[in-house]
C-alpha cells in the first residue's frame, strides 16, 4: 500500500519532510496494462514533485529496482524531456539496502557501502539511465542492518532516539538522519 507521513525537521527552523511510501508498486511488471500504467503514473507523478527518491531494497540494484527506474524513464525522459532540464533542478536518489545480514556485510566491510555501490553502478548496464534521471552527484547508496527486537521495542515505547538505546541499526539510522 502507499502511506505519507510528515516528520519534522531536526533542530529549530529544520524543515519538514513528506515521505510517501510506495510500498509494493515495485512488484508490477512492465506489462502495459490498465493497472502498470496507473503505477507509472504514479510513479512518475512522485519523481516529478520529489527532491528525493529513497528506495528500500534487499539487494543492490536490483532487477524490481531498474524495473521501476525504466518505467519512469521512459515516460519522463522519452516524452518530457527531463534529461534536458537542469541537473540541480532533477531529484537524487538515496538507495538503501535493507536488513543486512553479516554475510552481505562482508562484500563491502573493507570500502564501506557507499564506495561498493559506486563500483556496482558504474560496472551495471543500465546505470546511464540513472544519470539522466537524477541530479549530477545525486546518487547514493547506504546500508542498514538488520531492525532487531530490540530497535522495535524501543520505537514502540518512544524511546529508540534515547542516548541508552545503542544498537548498530540506530546507528545506521542516524547517519542517514545527519
């Protein structure tokens, strides 16, 4: 389903951001379908109003990822011509690899996330794409681990920002969040 949620800036004068969870559209595939195309719809919809696109995945660009990409770009590059707008004026995007386990860890534990997905996106097919659709510099990627028992309990009771609760995904969490 999609949901958006408000969360207040950090610090006094910090601006609100509006998140919009699309949650499942990637899982539509490129049919061209009553049903895809109200998804690409809104797919593009949402790129054309964002200054960020923040896309949650368990992999690293993944087949659903570029999937989605492909749909959007094809409609605003092909028939809006976006690719030709300034590049400061285009949104970026914050790729996040989701529940991390040790093992996934340990393809980047010497370089850091971001640097191994640098290298993933200069060496995939598909990359030029991505350079199109976003800001110059506007690509990111970053990495949290596995959410455990103890981050949901304490973001049930209020207090998972508290300076006793200290667990690698807060951590992760929070690097995004500065």
């Amino acid at each position: 389903g999609t949901h958006i949620v408000e969360v207040p800036g950090i610090g006094p004068g910090g601006a609100a951001l509006r998140l919009i969870d699309t949650e499942g559209l990637s899982h539509v595939g490129r049919s061209r379908g009553r049903r895809e195309a109200l998804v690409r719809q809104f797919l593009v919809s949402t790129y054309l109003t964002s200054s960020w696109v923040i896309w949650l995945d368990s992999e690293v660009l993944s087949t659903n990822f570029f999937t989605m990409m492909w749909l959007v770009h094809d409609y605003v590059v092909d028939v809006l011509k976006v690719k030709d707008a300034a590049g400061d004026r285009l949104p970026r995007l914050m790729y996040i690899r989701t529940q991390e386990t040790e093992v996934q860890q340990q393809e980047y534990r010497e370089q850091g996330f971001a640097s191994f997905f640098d290298k993933a996106l200069a060496g995939h097919e598909d990359a030029d794409i991505l350079r199109q659709m976003f800001a110059p510099g506007g690509l990111h990627g970053h990495a949290l681990p596995i959410w455990t028992v103890e981050d949901l309990e304490a973001f049930g009771s209020g207090g998972f920002w508290a300076a006793g609760h200290d667990t690698p995904f807060k951590a992760a969490v929070g690097s995004l969040r500065d």
